[in-house]
C-alpha cells in the first residue's frame, strides 16, 4: 500500500472505535482458522494493473504547503467575467456574473487552501460521480454540487439530519432506496447515494425544465420553490425569484457556480492539492453476503482499521449485517485477491466474535433497574459508565450512540445493576470445637479430590493454567495472562460456559479482567 494511505493517522482520522478484543480475533485467525496467501500469479498481474492505474498528481502536497491564502494570485472582476464565460459555453446551466456570483467567488478566493483540500478529494470520488452522471445523461458540472453539500465528506451531517455526500434527508433517502437502520445508513455510500441523487435531480429537471430552479428546490424542496414562484407572480427563472427563496437557498446556486468556477481555475490561481488519502483508481469493491467485522477484516488483511473504515463510512459500529444482500465494502485494490481467498474464514471470525460479545453483553445487561442520567459540564461517557457500574459500550447501545460526544442537558437511558440477595436460613450454633473439625474433613477429602483430578490432567497443560489455591467443589484458580478474553480463557477449560465462569466470579467482565487477575475455574472429572 503507498506509504500516503498511512498519512490518515498524522490527519487525526479515528473514525473506528476499536472495543474489539484484538488479542482473541488474533487467536481465532492464527489458531483455529487459518489465513490463505493470495495466488501469486493473479496478485502480480494485480499489481501490474495497479501500477498503470494509478494515479501520478501533477500538484504536489509540497506546494499546497506553499500556497497562502492572502498572498496567492487574484483576478479583476472583468478577468472573472471573462473566465466565467468560457464555462458558460460549455454547460447547459447559467454562470453569471452578478454581485451575488462575485461575492461567492471572492470568499472561495480566500479560502484557497480549502479548494486544494477539495482537489485531493475529489480523486477519491469524482469519477463515481462522473461516471453515474453520464449514465443518467446529465451535465457533468454536477460533480461539484457534493462541495457545497457535504465538502466532499461522506460522514457529514447537518443540523436538520441530513447525510452523506449529497445531504439526503431521511425521508427523501427512502424513496430512493438508502436505508437507514442500526448498522448502516446507505446515505453515506458514494456509490449509492450518488444514483439516488442523479435519480432525484433528474426528477427535479423534469419537473421545472431549468437546472437553477432544479438546484433549488434540490437544497429547499419543491413546496418552498413552488411557493417562492407564486409569490414572485409566477416567474419561471432562478434569478427572477430569488429574493422570495429561503434565505440558505439564496446562497446555494452561487455557491455552485463559485466551486464551479474556482475548480476550473485552480492552477490560475496556484493553488496546489493537498496529496490525496487515496484515489479512485487505488480502491475496488467487493460484495458481501454475510456479517462482517471491519476490524477482523483490517487485522486479517494488515490494513490500518481507520483507513478501511474511511473507506467505509456508511457501516455505523464498522459491522456489515448478516443477510445484507447488495451490500459492498471498499477494499485497496492490492488486498481484494487476499480478502477473497480468506473471505469465508473472516466472515466465520467475525460471526463468532459477534457471538462471543453478544453473550457477554446480554449477560450483564439483562437485569437491571432503568434510570435517567442529564448530561452535566465536564462529563464524558467513561465517567458516566464509571459512576453507574457500566461500559461505554453499554452506553452507546442502550442510548443508540454514534459517536462519543454529549451536550450539556442531554438525557441518557442507563440500567444500573440490581444486587443480588442470597437468602440463606440461619444455621444452628455449633460448638468451636465440632466446627474446626468439620472444617478439617471437609479440606482433606477437597486434597483427595483435586489429586484424582490433577493425575488424569495431561501435564503439557500446566504451562497454560496457574493452580495457586484449592478450594471446595473441585475449582482452581487460573491467573490472568496478558491478551487473555473471557472467550479465549473458555476455551481452555472444555466444558466451561461463559455463565458458569461469571456464575463463580461475581463481577467479572471483559473490562474487569486485567493481568494477574486470579478468578475461579470450575473442573469437571
């Protein structure tokens, strides 16, 4: 992989929260399935294929480092004119050049810097839209729409809970297919959101026969369009209704024709592109069938886990559902031979890791008294989750979480575990004497015992288990080693369920288990 696909990290990526046990996902990929090396053939034809594919950026991230905002090159507004009228000529909307369009196209002039960002994006999803957009036979200048929308973000949203590249409401992403639901939000798919938005502004052309009017009621909605042309005295041009639009839509069609205009003429203005993440042309799909775990998928391919799941923004918890039909992952083209060779054994990982957590989570969620909790200033979910006995995990899911931020005055659902009473009857006073001798059977038959059980042990096993103390009902006590699970110590001990093992070791969870930890094991004869 090109050593620019590591750089995410030094641009404070940290879109995967990695929960995961990595040690135990290690475990089931080295032991007991086993990872497949890519025919080395193929991978080399691949290889070959990547090469002329790539893409070569004329534009160093050497002078994007140069280029200053204030000091960099500006035109007259006779010079824009000029340069306006060139794309005019060359695209079925209407560019121009009035106090508004200038007034844009001066606040881009200033924020150069933002322009070159835009540049190293757009290798990354420009020939999605390029190529969708000729499918549905439309003007090829609506690749710059996702600028103004999103700033080429796939994970952007807005305040009214729009999403993705092209800002989908809900609502309206339904209509074309993006679902929405616990694990995924198809908003954020380039791919898929890209057809939908062609689907949805060729609908919109249709409707009002002009690209400006299209545009608006693409950003307000057709109501707001409709009641703006009535109120202008049924006026059927942008500019003509203008004033009567919301004032956000006011600014919408200028601001297209400003990205337009600045894409156009970013070397005029020596603007230099930030070196991308990743290009188009770097990138490949794969289609997935069954649930998928994109940190068992980084770990078994060697692919940082930030970078794929920049790759893959539309998974929320970076899961791909079981049973999700037409569903995809991006992959960098150089481990799709890998991932398909060993596509089965990481499916059945992350199936098993998914049971392992699932297990675990019910178990320490089933009972519990439900409680609200306000947001106060200084709170983050760890002291949350620390003052009321549970995980962020926890947390996240009781209250559908996306990420980890909170605001003052937010209202959070949290279960507070109920103690358990153990009531026993009270046992008849026994003379000191008549209990020390019980006391004194009851360890010697427990010697005789663990004896029985210690000769039938296969003695390579020792190294893995530390018996530092017996005690009644043929237990031991194993000694947490590092990278231990819940589900790793399980299965060593055949017979062992994960109940019986927190049944005996009250309080016990994956955050609890730390190194040198001693918990109880119960054997079997």
């Amino acid at each position: 992989m090109k050593p620019v696909l590591f750089s995410l990290f030094c641009f404070g990526f940290s879109f995967l929260g990695i929960t995961q046990d990595t040690a135990f996902i290690d475990s089931l990929l080295i032991n007991k399935y086993q990872l497949e090396k890519d025919d080395p053939v193929v991978a080399a034809l691949d290889s070959m294929l990547y090469f002329y594919q790539n893409l070569d950026p004329k534009l160093t991230s050497e002078k994007f480092k140069q280029t200053d905002d204030k000091l960099s090159k500006e035109f007259s507004t006779e010079e824009i004119r000029q340069k306006l009228l060139l794309l005019d000529e060359k695209t079925p909307f209407s560019f121009p050049l009035n106090s508004v369009t200038e007034e844009y196209i001066r606040m881009y002039e200033q924020r150069k810097k933002s322009i070159a960002i835009f540049m190293a994006r757009k290798e990354m999803y420009f020939p999605i839209f390029e190529a969708l957009l000729l499918k549905y036979k439309l003007p090829l200048e609506l690749k710059y729409l996702p600028i103004v929308e999103s700033a080429l973000k796939p994970t952007a949203e807005s305040w009214a809970g729009a999403a993705g590249l092209w800002q989908f409401m809900y609502n309206t992403g339904k209509q074309y297919g993006l679902e929405v639901n616990s694990y995924l939000d198809l908003r954020k798919d380039p791919y898929k959101s890209t057809e939908a938005a062609c689907k949805h502004l060729k609908k919109l052309h249709k409707i009002y026969g002009n690209w400006e009017l299209a545009l608006a009621a693409y950003n307000a909605g057709g109501g707001n369009v409709n009641k703006a042309i009535r109120k202008s005295g049924g006026k059927t041009t942008y500019w003509e209704i203008y004033s009567y639009l919301p004032k956000e839509t006011r600014g919408y069609v200028p601001a297209f024709i400003a990205v337009n205009y600045m894409m156009n003429y970013a070397n005029d203005y020596g603007i230099a592109a930030v070196e991308p993440l990743a290009s188009h042309s770097e990138i490949d799909t794969v289609h997935v069938a069954h649930r998928l775990d994109l940190t068992v998928t980084a770990r078994a391919l060697d692919i940082p886990a930030d970078f794929l799941k920049y790759l893959n923004p539309t998974y929320y918890h970076g899961i791909v559902p079981e049973n999700s039909g037409e569903l995809c992952i991006y992959l960098p083209k150089e481990k799709v031979g890998e991932f398909l060779v060993n596509r089965t054994l990481i499916c059945e990982t992350s199936k098993e890791l998914h049971l392992a957590y699932e297990t675990n989570e019910a178990s320490n969620s089933v009972s519990g008294k439900k409680s609200k909790y306000r947001v106060r200033k200084g709170d983050y979910l760890g002291k949350i989750a620390s003052a009321n006995g549970c995980s962020v995990s926890e947390l996240m899911k009781w209250n559908n979480l996306k990420s980890d931020k909170l605001h003052i005055g937010q209202s959070l659902v949290v279960f507070k575990p109920i103690p358990k009473v153990k009531v026993e009857q009270s046992p008849k006073p026994k003379e000191k004497e008549e209990v020390e001798e019980e006391q004194e059977e009851e360890v010697e038959e427990t010697k005789e015992a663990i004896e029985k059980i210690v000769e039938k042990k296969d003695t390579t096993k020792t190294e893995e288990t530390v018996v530092t103390e017996y005690a009644p009902h043929s237990f031991i006590l194993y000694k947490v080693k590092s990278g231990d699970s819940l589900v790793s110590i399980i299965n060593q001990f055949p017979g062992l369920s994960l109940k019986e093992l927190k049944d005996h070791n009250k309080g016990l969870t994956a955050e609890s288990l730390v190194e040198g930890k001693e918990i109880k094991i119960i054997q079997y004869d």
